[in-house]
C-alpha cells in the first residue's frame, strides 16, 4: 500500500551510494547491537560442529499464497528507472563457483524456538556489509513484529558448511509501513553485518573480514520497468528434487500482480515452479551476468502460489521495488559494523 513519498530520482551512480532524503521510509531495529551478543551469536551457530546450522529447517510462514496471485493493472514508477552498480568478488571466487557467491542461507531462531533459515543476497554498501532479504526473514510476523533471534548470514552455504564464513547481524533496514503495519507491499529488509567469523582452532573466533571483500556484492535496482528478464537464485526445499542444500536458479519475466490476502496492491510476479519453502529471500536480479556472477538485485521472493489451480506452484512474488525501497537501502548502505573477534 502506498504512501506519500519524497521521490528519489537520480541516475546511475558510479559510487555506489545514494543520497537519504530528509523525510526517509525507513525504519532499523536493533539485532545483535554489541559485539559480546554478537560472538554468543556466532558461537551458537558455530558450535558443536555447526549443529545448529545443519537442524535448521525451512522457514515455512507464509510460505504459500493460498488465494493465489491475481493479475493487476501495472505498476506506475514513482520516478526514474535507477542503478547503483555491483561489486565484484575476488577472482579466486569467479574461478570456483557457478552460482553468485553472494547467495546464501540466512539463519535464525523463529517463534516456535528452533533454528530456521531463509535466502539472503549479499549487495553493494559503502562499508561492504550489507545483505538484503524478506522483511519477514528478520522480522517475526507472528509475535507483534520483533526480530528475530540470532540472524546470521552464510554465503555460499553448502551442507552443513561455511565456505565464506559466518556473519552476526547487527541491525535491520526495512520500509516504516512493514515493520509497523506488516504492509507487504513493503515485505524487504536489508540487514548490516558484522565481519565474517570461522571457529579457531584454538577457541574462540577468527576474523575474516568484510562481507563484500569476500563474496563481492550485488548492485540494485529500482523503478525499472515491467516484462524485464530476471534471474533467480535461491535455496528452494520441500518438493523434490529441491532439497534446500544447494543454490538453484530460474529464469523469467516480471509481470504486476495483487494478492488480496496479503493486501498486496502492487507486487510483481515471475512464473517459477519452485516450492516457497527455502526459497523466502531469495535474489530477483537484473541484467545478470553469468561470467561475472554480478547484476542488479530487483526483487525478493516473499511467496509463491498456484495461480491456475493445479495444485503446484507456478508463480514467484516479490514487492515491486520503487523510490521508497530506494530510501531503505540508502539508509543501510551508509552503516559500519566492525569485527567481534
């Protein structure tokens, strides 16, 4: 659901950053706010041979649209189509991975007291520690819109392990309207980590260093138009043969969509028969390049839905990215974190 907003129109920027409006959509809630909260985080994740990470299981609210994605009449942009461009990973990453380095699982412990996980997508900022997700991944719809507990963020996660490293969030991004009136039309978050930590040898945490260094990061994009090509990736579960231990990929074309139940007015759609399980947060990118791995990230998956009836899915759903998803970024793409080890 709309509101009245300042427009942000501006051009690609080279830099990388983006200027915050005086009167920003924003809103940042606090996760793990210092570092000895940070390091019980990591330990808990970390510890026991990463336990924890391998009982996790798929995040299953709202999983499913289960009055389906109907067709709306379009989407207007609240100014100019708008980039802010990539960032790329080391070549060593390039050389080994077929899927974007940037993707990974984002775990947490949910309502219900165990350990979950979603998709996230590690994008551009100017301190290189930024990772975009569903607002519902970091916010508990199902207990008055508190964070969730012990967010972290693993690139490139892969049964059980932590090829890049483990990051603690530190504080979250989102749009006023989710995070106040679980609008979502505004379902997206962008969380500011801590530097990537791997257990010592010796106890304790080595420190990795930033996010972006180590995976590179993905541009943004917003205000774009319709029927644009999107790639797909994510960690979809539930329906073989996905099974939510590696990053699958889809390809497709956005189109606007309304969902009654979840009183979407301008989401986007792309046809994908996916599960949902898993696959929450994960990466709609733009202009994706497969030598380079890099694009311009242009949705999150927040649902999936049988449109037709069949009894499988056969639509992904997104928010539909304009000048307000803008101000949220800009807001957390300017945010330090630092190390706790």
């Amino acid at each position: 659901m709309r509101r009245m907003s300042v427009v942000l129109a501006v051009g690609l920027l080279s830099s990388g950053i983006i200027a915050t409006p005086a009167q920003a959509a924003s809103t940042t809630n606090a996760l793990a706010s210092d570092i000895p909260t940070a390091q019980q985080v990591a330990t808990f994740w970390l510890g026991d041979g990463g336990a924890n990470l391998m009982n996790a299981t798929p995040y299953s609210v709202q999983t499913v649209i289960t009055d389906g994605a109907l067709p709306s009449g379009g989407i207007v942009p609240d100014g100019k189509p708008t980039s802010v461009p990539p960032l790329a990973p080391p070549a060593s990453r390039l050389a080994n991975d077929k899927t974007p380095a940037t993707t990974g699982k984002v775990f947490f412990v949910g309502a219900d007291g165990q350990p979950h996980w979603c998709t996230g997508t590690a994008v551009q900022s100017a301190y290189r520690n930024l990772v975009a997700t569903a607002g519902h991944c970091v916010y508990d719809t199902q207990s008055a819109l508190t964070t969730l507990d012990k967010w972290v963020f693993v690139p490139g996660y892969a049964d059980g392990t932590t090829p890049s490293g483990l990051y603690v969030g530190k504080q979250v991004f989102t749009h006023f309207d989710f995070a106040s009136y679980e609008d979502y039309d505004r379902d997206y978050a962008f969380v500011n980590v801590y530097n990537g930590v791997v257990s010592a040898p010796s106890g304790g945490l080595t420190n990795l260093g930033r996010l972006g260094d180590s995976v590179g990061g993905q541009g943004v994009a917003y205000n774009q138009p319709l029927s644009t090509p999107v790639d797909v990736f994510g960690y979809p579960a539930g329906t073989p043969p996905y099974t939510g231990e590696k990053i699958e990929s889809f390809k497709g074309e956005t189109f606007s969509v309304k969902i009654p139940s979840l009183k979407i007015e301008e989401g986007i759609g792309v046809d994908s028969r996916v599960p949902g399980e898993g696959s929450l947060g994960s990466s709609w990118l733009v202009s994706y390049s497969d030598g380079a791995r890099l694009g311009y990230l242009n949705g999150i998956t927040i649902s999936v839905a049988d449109t037709d009836g069949d009894l499988s899915y056969d639509t992904s759903v997104s928010p539909y990215f304009d000048g307000e998803f803008g101000e949220v970024y800009a807001s957390a793409a300017r945010i330090w974190t630092g190390s706790i080890a």
